[in-house]
C-alpha cells in the first residue's frame, strides 16, 4: 500500500477523523520507524516485527487511540511503550504544532535497545522534535513522578489492570487511554479518585510488563 492509500483507509474507516491528526499523519512518516528491511511494508495497515518481540503499532490502533486521547497543543504527555518512536513524534507534533510552545512528550521503554532505536529514528529523521521529546528508560508501570502530573497518558501496551500510580499521575481533568486485555479504555478523571470510563472491544496488543 502507499501511504495516501493508507490515510484513506484510515479515514474512510472512521480511525482518522480530526484535521490535525490526519496532518500529524502525513508529517510523520511511519517508513522512518520500521526497520530496513521492512520499509516496502510501511504503510501496511497491520504491526511488524522492530525487534526484542516488540512491534510498530497497527496504524488503524495508534489512529483509534490518538483521537481518544485528543491530544492539544501545549499538554505534557505521558507515553509508555516508546517502541520505534513512531507515536512518540506524532504526540510530538500534536502537543508543539511546529513550535516551542511548553509541551512535552515523556516516553518510557522498557528494553534499553528500542529507547535506542526510537532516539536514533527521531534525532535523524525530526531532530526538532528532540527539545519536546524526553526518552527514559525503565519500567512505565511506575510512571515518571518527576513530571507528574500529565495531562494526557497514554500506554501502547496490553496491562492486566490500570496501574494505581499513573492514575495518580493524571491531572484532575485529564485523560488517560490505556488497553487492558483486548479493550481500549479512555478515563477521564473527574476528581483525585472519581474517573469516568469508557471502554472500546476488540483490539490486540504486545503485554505491558511493569511491577504496579
Ligand atoms: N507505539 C509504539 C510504536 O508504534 O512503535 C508501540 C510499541 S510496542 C506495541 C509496545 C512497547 O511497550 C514495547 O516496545 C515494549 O517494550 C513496551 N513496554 C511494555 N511494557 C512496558 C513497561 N512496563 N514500561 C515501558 N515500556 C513497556
């Protein structure tokens, strides 16, 4: 497929609906997140292998969870599961608009080599998104206490069940989009311990491996 035949699929599927996550699309090209050898299959609409037993995300899931998340310009943004980077630079774009503005990105990978990875795919590929983009490397079950509390957070990996500490680490107001088993879950937190949920079937992820 090529990618104006991808966008279309996305966007005639009903994944891709708003005008700046359609241009966050277009802007960052998944072809610069796979790995050489799969470069023919960038815009496939399925994961493919980025080593480790980890996988780019599905276009069709990564669109389906930004427009979840809603992501605006200006919010500090919790991600964990950096993987190849791919989402990282599109909330990038999303959060800046193509300028110093105050928001920020804080990734966190679990396996050292893909934080790697994903730092070699941006800083060769959108070297400007590096000053709104924080990569760490660790376990993103415990979420990143030094910049709490986000105003969005989202995980690219499948928990069990929604780590306490990164509910706590979500602003009143805020939102987090997380998959548990094979549902998506968007909470928005009302108060310091009310969220609303809402929960979306049918989706398939890597595991999410964390202590909380
Ligand atoms: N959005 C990424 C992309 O498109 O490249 C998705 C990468 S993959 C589906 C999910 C990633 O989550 C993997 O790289 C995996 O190592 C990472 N992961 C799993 N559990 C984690 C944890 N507890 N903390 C941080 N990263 C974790």
């Amino acid at each position: 497929m090529k990618k104006e035949e991808l966008l279309e699929e996305l966007v005639n599927g009903g994944y891709l609906k708003t005008e700046s996550i359609i241009e966050a699309f277009k802007f960052v090209d998944r072809k610069n997140f796979v790995l050489e050898k799969d470069k023919d299959s960038a815009y496939e609409n399925y994961p493919l292998s980025i080593g480790y037993g980890q996988t780019i995300s599905q276009p069709l899931t990564v669109a389906f969870m930004l427009e979840l998340l809603e992501p605006r310009k200006k919010e500090k943004v919790l991600e964990i599961g950096t993987g190849s980077g791919w989402q990282t630079c599109l909330l990038a774009y999303l959060v800046s608009g193509g300028e110093d503005n105050g928001g920020r990105i804080f990734s966190i990978e679990r396996i050292p080599e893909l934080k790697e990875f994903a730092n070699k795919n941006i800083s060769q590929n959108y070297p400007d998104f590096q000053r709104y983009i924080t990569l760490i490397e660790g376990d993103g079950s415990l979420g990143f206490d030094k910049e709490a509390p986000f105003d969005k957070i989202i995980v690219s990996a499948a928990a069990v069940k929604i780590p306490e500490t990164l509910k706590k680490q979500l602003k009143v107001g805020g939102r987090m989009v997380i998959p548990v088993g094979e549902s998506i879950l968007s909470l928005d937190k009302i108060s310091e311990d009310e969220f609303k949920t809402k929960e979306f079937f049918g989706f398939s992820f890597v595991k999410f491996i964390g202590a909380d």
